[in-house]
C-alpha cells in the first residue's frame, strides 16, 4: 500500500520558512542563482516524481555527476526524498572509469552536468541497467535528455512512495589503494551522534554555510545535510578559487564551513596584500577534515583565522565522523585528531590481534559505531576482511596519550620498513613541512637492496624558494630520528591528490617498483 513518506527535514524547513534564502550559486563571473526553502523543496519534488516515473524505487541506485550547483543539491534531496541512493562521481574521472562505477552500483538513472554530457555519451552502450541519461544546465547529447523538460511536466507535491524499511547513501572509496568500492550504508545511521555533534561545535539555525570543496565527496554532502537540517543558508562555490572563496565569505556573511588541507593551503598562501582585503573575522568554524591537516597548516590558519574557530574531526567514508578535537587543544595537543565522540568505541590492535591498552603504542584503529558503514557493494569479503570482531578498521595505525587524546600515524598500507624499523610517512612529512621554502610534500618507500626500502620525499618547494636536497634532509636530521630521515629528495611542481586531498602515494611509488616482484600497493 502507497502513501506519503512523513516529512523529511527539506520538508519541515519548507513548511516552517519558505521564503528564507536556502541555496546560493555565485559564480562570480556566471551570475548568481539562488532558491529560498519553498523554491528548493518543490524543485526536489519535481526531480523525485520525474525519478519515480522512470520507475526508480526505493534503494535504486541514481548516479549524479557534475560539480557543485542548484541542480546537484535538487538530486541530492530528491533521491533521499523517495528513499532511492544517490550515488555521486567525482567528475575528473575518466569515462571507463565512470563506466566501471554505473555498472558497479546497478544505477537505475543518470543524472549528468551538461559539461561531463561528452563523457556518458560515449559510454552509454555499456552501460545496460541505465534505464535514462538526465542532463542538467545545458543541452543533451544523442541518447539523453533534458531534465528540465521532464522538471516543467512533473508535480512539484510531495512524492508518494511505498515507505522503504531504511534510507541509505553509498560514496565510492577516492581509491588510493586500488580499486574504488562502493561503501554502503543502510539505516538511518545515529542521529544521535550528529546531534551530539553539533551540539558540541555549536552549530546554530542562523548560521551561513559555505562548500570549501565538491559535494560529491561523503563529507561535504553529510556537511550540506546538516546545513540543511538547521535551516541555514548554504553558499555554493562551483570550483574552488582562493580568493573568490574570500568573496563569497564576506559577501554572504559565512560563519561555518567544512574543508580538506589542500584549500586551506590555498587561501593562507594567498600575498598577505590579497587576504588583508577580505574581513576573515566573521568565521565561527572550520572544521578539518577529509584529509589530516599538519600541525604547520593548522599555524598558518590560526594566523589568518579567528583563534577560537577552528575544530577537527576524524572520520572515513566508510566509518562516519568518530574523533573531535576542540579549539582550546588545537595547540595543546600539536598532530592530535582528538578524543572519541560520544557513542563511539576506539580500539587500536598490533600486528597479532590483541587489543592494545597502553598509551603511546602505535596499532590498528578500529571502530565500533552506529554510524558505521553496512558493507562494500559486491565486495563482502573486503569488509570481512575489515572486521576486528564486533569493530571495523579502514587501515589506519594511531596511538593515544595518557588523555585519551587520538594520534593518527598513517595508513598501514603507507607505512615504510626499512631494516626492521617502522616508519610513519605523515611524521616524516609533518616534520618536513614545517620548514619555510617547502609547500607541499609527500614521503613514501622506495626499494633498498640492503634495507628493504628507503625514505624518499617528494617536495614542492614554496613559491619563490629553491631548497636543495640536502637542506631538506638536513631540516629532517634536526626534527627526526636518523632512521626516518629521508635517503633521497625529488622536486616537483605538485603532488597528485584525490579530491579529499588524500596523496595519490600508489602513483608516485609506482615508477620506483615497476618490474619487481613485490608490488608496494
């Protein structure tokens, strides 16, 4: 039997104040679109009944691809709205790799930026289950169509749909260790901790959200929810650029938002004449996330940044948000991602299974969480494998001091051993970037006939500068043990890093293993 789902959060925010701003598109040079609560809630409705009408059902899988916009957020709601799964696509992908995730998750539609249109149309023959190709903000190509047409026909009423058991959301894995996988999860995860969590960070009703970053990465869409949820208005920037990102913070008046290290590096790099145009005063919280920012970020934030403004929570795709570390121990507590949230379980294991329980030892960390993910799509034996009995890990090696705080080392896949010894590549990278003519770097393991492997660094240097390799090392040699200090030094324009800002180490090791019989993956 069919009837109305009960309101969803859009829905009571349409109902409660339809006329306040809820979604602004500044493209600066592109004009400014924007919906109020009644316009975005019946824009989501639109969308939902053009789903259901191409027989999209609940937990159908819909594909969404395109960067961010009015149109993005509508799918976001839409989908949720029905209780089908939107699942989004970083659009740098290339078209067999877009291909490879729409057949992956059985996508029952597509729903694509007209820019991306090119990259579907040659690969939609292989692509069976895809029942329709929706384009938006542009025209379609052969064997699409436009969704605006099917939007202007559609009921802007709430959709009805036979009550699905569970909600879900579905983020491909940024794939820095081999092939994406679609972590799922089912349920309507633990509204309990949210709560909590805004709670703690003091989110409020009348807060202005801006998007550092692409929705189409799980924690900025979760971050959106919540925006959306409260009731603020949320600003959208299409692509990042630092300085226009300084625009829209003060045109709209931003008092929160959410961002991996790379942005951040961005704006505080910015000529001190270029920040000093743009009042950063009136920002309320930042949140560090996606990626671990450095202690030497964290500096250059504070210095440009209100003290009090900035938060850090640790989390995956696959294991929600599970550490938050407060502005009074930014600091205190110098490369700590804080202490769990309440309803979360930390555990940490060595290399045998065994719960560690004294500080200051490095071992797996697992979680036990309401928030948790249910499983990898097709992929059961990884998430298997990722259990630690009644926890799940995603790899990562961390320790705890004598309060409690989290101390995350680095992936146990990064990690380097080099004769016997254990080495962390983000210590070594955090020491490193603390040195002034060093932007950006990354540390990895390289062969060593004689050791095993050898620390080798990837250095982009700060513009202006030209540090040499020995002076690399030699700042190395004062911050770090001997058996971490880099061996060798490249020089590069950049490091290649995923979306989240995570370092892309599989392509930069690669070159140095090529031909061997062990495959550091």
């Amino acid at each position: 039997m069919s009837r109305v789902r009960p309101p969803d959060y859009l829905t009571l925010q349409a109902r409660a104040q339809p006329g306040k701003l809820a979604v602004v598109d500044d493209r600066r040079d592109g004009g400014v679109q924007c919906w109020d609560y009644g316009e975005l809630n019946q824009q989501a409705n639109r969308l939902a009944n053009v789903l259901l009408g191409l027989g999209v059902r609940p937990r159908d899988k819909v594909v969404w691809c395109g960067q961010n916009s009015l149109a993005a957020v509508r799918m976001i709601h839409a989908a949720r709205k029905i209780g089908a799964i939107a699942v989004p696509l970083n659009y740098r992908l290339v078209p067999v790799e877009m291909a490879y995730m729409t057949n992956d998750c059985g996508a029952a539609v597509v729903y694509i930026d007209a820019e991306y249109a090119a990259s579907f149309a040659g690969i939609r023959d292989s692509l069976p289950a895809v029942r329709q190709v929706l384009v938006f903000d542009g025209p379609p190509l052969q064997g699409q169509v436009q969704v605006e047409e099917l939007l202007a026909a559609a009921s802007a009423a709430e959709p009805v749909v036979d009550m699905p058991e569970a909600a879900g959301t579905m983020t491909y894995t940024s794939g820095t260790t081999g092939r994406p996988k679609g972590a799922l999860r089912t349920g309507f995860g633990d509204p309990g901790l949210q709560q909590t969590m805004v709670g703690m960070i003091g989110y409020r009703p009348d807060d202005v959200y801006l998007s550092t970053g692409p929705l189409y990465h799980a924690a900025q869409g979760a971050f959106l929810g919540i925006a959306t949820s409260l009731g603020n208005t949320v600003v959208l920037q299409r692509k990042f650029d630092p300085e226009d990102w300084l625009r829209l913070l003060v045109r709209y008046g931003v008092t929160c938002t959410f961002s991996a290290p790379t942005p951040i590096r961005m704006l505080c790099n910015l000529p001190a004449v270029v920040k000093a145009r743009y009042d950063r005063s009136g920002l309320r919280i930042m949140v560090a996330n996606a990626a671990p920012w450095s202690f030497a970020l964290k500096l250059q934030y504070l210095a440009d940044f209100p003290e009090d403004s900035l938060w850090e929570l640790y989390g995956s795709t696959e294991l929600g948000v599970n550490t938050l570390l407060e502005p009074k121990d930014q600091r205190r507590k110098p490369g700590s991602c804080g202490r769990p949230l309440p309803g979360v379980e930390i555990a940490l294991f060595d290399d045998a299974g065994n719960r560690i329980t004294q500080p200051n030892v490095p071992g797996e960390l697992a979680v036990r969480s309401k928030s948790a993910f249910s499983t990898y799509h097709n992929a059961q034996d990884k998430y298997d494998s990722n259990r630690r009995g009644a926890y799940l890990t995603v790899g990562d090696v961390a320790y705890f001091d004598e309060e409690g705080y989290f101390y995350i080392c680095d992936r146990k896949s990064d990690m380097i051993v080099s004769g016997g010894m254990k080495i962390y590549p983000a210590e070594v990278e955090a020491a490193l970037e603390s040195h002034p003519d060093i932007h950006d770097v990354a540390v990895f393991g390289i062969p060593n006939d004689e050791w095993g492997e050898s620390v080798h660094a990837v250095v982009v240097p700060a513009p202006g500068s030209t540090p040499s390799a020995e002076a690399v090392i030699a700042h190395a040699r004062q911050h770090l043990a001997g058996y971490k200090i880099p061996r060798s030094v490249d020089f590069a324009a950049e490091i290649p890093r995923n979306a989240s800002g995570k370092i892309l180490k599989r392509e930069l090791r690669a070159p140095f293993w090529a031909g061997r019989s062990r495959q550091v993956v």
